[in-house]
C-alpha cells in the first residue's frame, strides 16, 4: 500500500486560508461552516428544478392516465431516487466529504480519478446542454435572429457559472430568490392548464400516444436526476445534522423532482408541450415564460458546474476550485458551440447507466467497510486501487446494462451486494 498524499487542505483542522475560501474541495467541511434545513434544502431544489426533468414527465403524461397510474408512478419512481440520495447524503454529513472523496476510499488513490473523470466529464456535458437549450428557446420565444445563438451562448455559458463561482454562498444565495418564484410560477400555470382542462376531467382518461411499460416509466422518473443525485454529499457536506442532510434530499428529490415530472406530464396532456416555459407561452404568460426560463436554466447550471468542480479539484489535487469552476464553464460553453446539444441526450442516457452504481459502491464502502465513520484523510494508507471497489462497480454496471427492470435501480443494488461480498471474501 502506497501512503495517501497529504495536501494542504487534508490536513485536520484546515478550515481556514484557501481551503475554506474554495468551499473545502480537499478537506471535510468543519463545523463552523454548516448550514441549516431551508439553506441547503433551497439549493436542491434549484438542482432539481430542470428543464430536462418536466421532458421526462411530458413522455409519461402522453402515455399514462394521471389518475391513477401516473401518480403512483411518480410516487414509487420519486421514493427511489429520494431514498438512495439520502443514503449518499448522510454519507456526506457524516464524513463532511465531497463525493469525490468519498470514492477515494472506495475505489483507491488512482481509481477515484477514473470517477472523477466519468462524473465531471457528465456535468460539462448537461452544462453544455444547458446552455444550448437556454439559448435555443429564448430565440424561439422572442422570434430573434438566429445568429445571434453563438454570441448568446458565450454570455450564457459564463455568466451562468457566477454563482458557482463564488461558491456554496453564492449559489444559496440564488436560491433564495429564485425557488419560491419558481413556484410561484408552477402553480400559476398548473391552475391555468386545470382550466383548460374542464378542471382536470381531460386527464383522467388512458394516454395513446406512446406506449411504455411500468419498468421504463420508473426508468424515466428514476433516471431523469440519479446521475446528479450521485453527487449530492458536495452539497449535504455542508448540512449541521443528519436530518438536515436526510430531510433536505427528500424534499428535493421526492417532492421537488416528482413535481417536475408531474408538471411536464400535464403541460404535456392540456397542451401537448412538457417545458413549463412553452406552457407559459401558450397561456400568454410570455414575461413570465421567460423569467421561469432563466431560474429553471440558472439554478440547474451552477450547481452543475460546481459539481465539476469538486470533481475536477479531486482529479487534479488541486485547491484552486474558483479557477477549475471557470474552465469547466469555459469548456461547456464550447461544446455547445459545437453542437453537444444535437447527441447529448442519448450519450448521457448511457452514462445514467454508469453512474448509479458509484453511489452503491461508495455506501457499501462507508456503512460497511467503514462502519460509519472515515478515518481522517492523509492520516491513513490508502491503496492505489481498491479492487474490491472496482470489481463491484463493474458488476453493477452489467446488470444495469443487461438486468431486467430499472437499469439505475440494478445498478446500484447490485454494486451494493457485490461489495458487501467482497469485502467479507477479503
């Protein structure tokens, strides 16, 4: 076994200087820098309040009745997500460590930086298409010239990465302000799309449009957030107790995320469209469409990038988050401009595959292997590559690729059991 390196910002009690200044990217998050419920809530459901999510549910809502097959969809799909979120986000709390830490223990010194690479390299790609999407639709709404798409990008793809920037501030910050507007707007419009539904009756007969079956539904509720999901200890890590840390992921990822699908759904069954912001349009909320444009795009791309950058300090032991925050920005905006937006969706629909089983491999480590509790990083050995880790997440990635049923569901139960093995065979 080969010592862990021993960074600046590993060291005990590090909680000032640049590692507290760049949100500790290196280091646990110490108890002076913890936040309560409403904080750390807010920003999750600036997360999970996203545009791609309400697509999601535009698929289930033309090929589902909403009551009662798609409500208890949505409920069963959400109770998923949420319930293996929290377990990641108590990992969090507890440890006070990004995820890209935490995967050091589970997959060793060298092995973390494959995951780091996989899950910073899936945050530029939905950033990049973030970006484009931004800057499609506000053509389309305001019936712009479409070459002014290029100049639009570069403004957004920077200026989208402020908050982030900053740091976990700066995004609370944003959340604040843009989460209770949000829903203010979702509402609004739901009560709009009701009424034009002959108060709901239009949505009670059986969608024919598509055809889906159960376990492709739960797919789509399941697998809309479980890739972003993976990576909520950046955010929980920063959460006073645990059930500040537990009770925060359920909010966002069971009634914040389930709202979003259940928004698209009935956008999708009144109007035919899934996005909020065209549903506004129709309903001749234009101002409105395009304010609950920006927040929607705004609250989803800073904590994007700023998962980027936690994983980005991780790959390269680096502190400097603040500067690896706008490269990656820097980089989204590029691929955008390149026409990531054209074959994103299918390509991080593969990766959706890939990633849920690091969250199994990572909490198999920590309740298991760990019993609970880390040791202090740079105070122990760390191997460069911890097969047992590694071996389980490729058995989790199998069975989710070729397993019946919910792929992200496979994958993660999957990586859990063959670690647990392991770790007792060895």
């Amino acid at each position: 076994m080969a010592r862990a390196a021993v960074t600046r910002g590993e060291r005990a009690g590090d909680t000032t200087g640049r590692s507290g200044a760049e949100d500790y990217p290196l280091s646990a998050v110490p108890g002076n820098a913890r936040r309560g419920f409403w904080p750390i809530s807010l920003v999750l459901l600036g997360f999970t309040f996203f545009s791609a999510t309400m697509w999601g549910g535009g698929n289930l809502g033309v090929a589902f009745p909403l009551w009662p097959d798609l409500a208890v969809i949505i409920l069963c799909g959400s109770t998923i997500l949420a319930v293996y979120v929290a377990g990641l986000g108590y990992v969090g709390y507890k440890s006070g460590l990004s995820t890209a830490l935490s995967a050091r223990f589970a997959f060793g010194e060298l092995g973390s930086r494959w995951s780091d690479a996989l899950l910073g390299f899936t945050q530029i790609g939905w950033y990049a298409w973030g970006t484009a999407t931004i800057t499609i639709i506000l053509t389309r709404l305001l019936d712009l010239d479409t070459r002014l798409q290029a100049p639009l990008m570069v403004c957004f793809g920077l200026a989208f990465c402020l908050t982030a920037y900053i740091g976990y501030r700066g995004i609370a910050a944003l959340s604040r302000v843009s989460v209770p507007a949000m829903l203010l707007l979702i509402v609004a419009s739901v009560s709009v799309a009701l009424q034009d539904a002959g108060n709901g009756a239009a949505l009670l007969p059986s969608g024919t449009a598509c055809a889906l079956t159960l376990p492709e539904a739960l797919t789509i509720v399941v697998g809309t957030f479980v890739s972003g999901g993976t990576q909520v200890a950046n955010w929980t890590r920063f959460a006073g107790s645990a059930r500040i840390a537990v009770g925060s992921t359920f909010l966002a990822f069971f009634l914040g995320n389930g709202l979003m699908i259940a928004v698209g759904a009935v956008g999708a069954a009144v109007y035919g469209l899934s996005d909020i912001v065209e549903v506004l349009a129709v309903q001749g909320l234009l101002s409105a469409g395009v304010l609950m444009l920006f927040l929607n795009i705004w609250t989803t791309q800073d904590n994007t990038i700023y998962n980027f950058s936690v994983a980005g300090c991780h790959l390269f032991r680096t502190e400097r988050r603040r500067l690896v925050t706008f490269a990656g920005a820097t980089t989204g905006t590029l691929l955008a401009l390149l026409g990531m937006y054209d074959w994103l969706i299918p390509y991080m629909t593969l990766l959706g595959v890939f990633i849920p089983p690091l969250g199994g491999v990572i909490m198999a480590d920590f309740f298991i292997r760990h019993r609970g509790r880390y040791p202090a990083l740079g105070e122990v050995a760390t191997p460069r590559f911890n097969l047992p880790g590694l071996a389980a997440y490729a058995a989790g990635s199998i069975a989710a690729l070729v397993g019946p049923g919910i792929p992200p569901v496979n994958g993660i139960v999957v990586a859990c059991l063959a670690y647990a093995c392991l770790v007792r065979l060895t």
